[in-house]
C-alpha cells in the first residue's frame, strides 16, 4: 500500500487548491487525465488506441462492490441506473415505492411519472438519520421497491443495506441503491447485504471523468426483466462478432447485465474510470474508508470544539465521506472559503465538506482556521 503521501503526487490538484468538496465532483489523478489524453492523442494520430480494453472496467467495478463482472453494465450515468431499474418493474394496482426524504431527485423522479401510476411513500428523517423501525413500518405487501442512497448526499447519513434488503426482500419488494456518494468511498458488498439494483456514476468518489457509469443487476434476477431501451449492444455477443449481416430478424438479448446496455458508451470515459478503479484498488478499498472516516472524525470534533451545530450523524455507523454543518450565511462562506482556495459546498442551510483518500489532516485544520478568520457563526 502506497503512503498517502505518494499518492498525492497523483493529484496535481493538491498543488493549487484544498480540495474537499468529493460529494459533487472529483478533480481528476494524473493517471486518469494521463489516459484520457492518450486516448485523444491516439484517435488523433492513427484512428485507433492501443490502451487496453479491459472491458470498460466492469471487472474492476465488480471487485470494488464484490459482484461478477457478468452482473454490471455500462450506464451514462446514476441517473440512467435509476432509471432502467424503475422502468422495467411490474407496478400492480396500488403498488407502492418505499425512499426518504434524504434523497437526491434522480432518487425518487423515476417513481413520480404518472405513467407508472405507483404511490411514492417517504420515511421522515429523524435528526438526519433515517431509523430502520420507521423503514420496517413503511415497507409492506404493497411495496414494490426500496429506492434509497446508500450516503445520503445532503449530511453523508449510511443507510445499513443489509437491513434495508431484508425488510424489503420480507414483502417480496426489491432493494434499489444510489451508490455515487459511497463507490470509491466506502466498503460495497452487494453479495452480503444481497442487494438487487446498484448504480453510480464515477465522476464523484471513484474519480473518473463524467459519462461513465455502471449498473449492478443480481445474476439471478438478469433475465427475468426486459430491458426498457434495447440496441445493438443488448443483444449476445456473439451475433455482432461476425462479418456476416447482423441478424435484425430476432432479438436475442445478453444473458449478462449487458442485456441493459443500448449502444456505445463513453469509450473516453470508460478509459478514465478504468485507471482510477485500478488506483483505488490498489490502494484497497478498506483503507480508503478508514483514510475518510479518519479525517471526517476529526473534522467533526473540530467543529463541535467551534460550537457549530452538526447536520451530520456522529454515531460511527451512519458515517460516510460527508460531513455537514449549520453556520449563518453557508453560501457566503463557502464562497469565501472557495475564494481562499479551500473547495466546499453550501448545501440544506449548511456547509457540506467531502474529504477523499487523498486529503490530510493539515488540511482540515486550515479549513476550521478559515472558517474562523471567516467570521463564521453559529445559525
């Protein structure tokens, strides 16, 4: 395992700003832009690249959250993720979605749609934690999924997925996962908490470029859904691996999660997200969430030393990459901060701070000095 001061020779960024603001969008590692230029230059040149497939990173992405590579597909993004998952279900008469009011909108739009004409139940969030009691009452034989984010975006609450999926799976529902504010940050284990749909993006925690994605589908449930959108890339592989005239008098779909995929993705982006996966693997997953859960820690009690009020969880097991705080005028400060070089978010009446792997303690302490030589105050 490389120390954390190797690695931050991977991040250029850290020579220009502190960057703490992972929840929304990552700046990119050397090795990453690396690639992506290389992928540029050699389209440029010669029409074709010679770096290395590797099937898009779907093996890297299925050993991140302990899956099979059969299991992933390629996704724009959550949002698309989301979506297929939404649109493929059976909504009988008076059938229900089970979320929170913690979500991001891709979370819960999918459900909204008169179309579907299903009823979206929200659990009321109880200081900024969502109690699984308050899940178990919510869930019933009506419900068809669970549709939660694994690290609510808003205070970086975890949701416990294995709890979530035997309350669902108890009422034949299926559990539904965001995973874009805990891929790359925190340990997934899709087989142990037996999770049925899981979907990120790769531009946030796993610090790939935008437009590339991926969605978990569980192996036993593939072919039982009919993807909603299908093309040439939905289809078994070996009827366009020929030189023949592709066969378009039938439509025979991938028996792997590729079933779900339309056409050709992002191949730039895919090329990118493939060198950051291998970076955090490397590094080994467990010891970037202890890295994370380390520097939050300590940004918390440095707040509560300041007397700022947490929107943020304490209890170690709600804990993620995100901490969020009340403090008067967030936006202002976050600009202030942003303009001193220190890169954060306002977010709910608040600052929101999202430290990666990469990040320091130093740093955090030069956040907490400048909030103070902001002029800070509680809310």
């Amino acid at each position: 395992m490389e120390s954390v001061e190797k690695i931050r020779e991977q991040f250029p960024i850290t020579k220009n700003k502190v960057f703490l603001n992972h929840a929304a969008q990552s700046p990119l590692p050397k090795p990453v832009a690396d690639a992506v230029h290389r992928y540029v230059d050699d389209f440029s040149d010669f029409g074709a690249t010679s770096i290395e497939w590797n099937d898009g990173g779907k093996p890297l992405f299925a050993k991140l959250i302990n899956a099979k590579p059969c299991e992933i597909a390629f996704v724009e993004n959550t949002s698309v993720g989301l979506n297929i998952a939404a649109n493929m279900l059976s909504y009988p008469r008076g059938s229900k979605i089970v979320t929170t009011d913690l979500e991001y909108p891709s979370v819960v739009y999918p459900w909204l749609r008169k179309s579907l004409g299903v009823k979206v139940h929200y659990v009321r969030n109880v200081d900024g934690k969502i109690l699984l009691e308050h899940m178990e009452k919510a869930v019933d034989d009506k419900t068809v999924a669970v549709a939660v984010s694994h690290v609510e975006y808003v205070n970086g609450f975890r949701h416990d997925l294995g709890a979530l999926s035997e309350i669902a799976h108890e009422h034949g529902a299926f559990l539904i996962v965001d995973a874009i504010q805990s891929a790359g940050a925190m340990r997934i284990d899709v087989k142990k908490d037996d999770v049925d749909f899981l979907t990120s993006g790769c531009y946030k925690w796993l610090l790939g470029p935008p437009g590339a994605g991926y969605l978990y589908v569980k192996e036993n449930l593939i072919e039982g859904f009919e993807p909603p959108f299908v093309g040439w890339a939905s289809v078994k592989p070996e009827i366009f691996e020929t030189i023949d005239f592709w066969d378009i008098w039938s439509l025979r779909l991938s028996e792997t999660a590729s079933r779900f995929e339309v056409g050709s993705p992002s191949f730039i982006s895919l090329v990118g997200a493939t060198e950051a996966l291998t970076m955090l693997l490397d590094f080994g997953i467990e010891n970037v969430e202890r890295r994370i859960l380390s520097l939050t820690s300590h940004l918390v009690e440095e707040l509560k030393a300041l007397g700022l009020t947490l929107q943020t969880p304490e209890e170690q097991r709600y804990r993620s990459g995100i901490v969020n705080f009340k403090i008067a005028e967030p936006q202002e400060v976050a600009e202030k901060l942003n303009n001193k070089g220190i890169v954060v978010s306002a977010r709910a009446h608040g600052v929101r701070v999202s430290p990666h792997f990469y990040n320091t303690e130093g740093e955090i302490d030069r956040l907490i000095e400048d909030i103070k030589v902001t002029g800070g105050q509680r809310e």
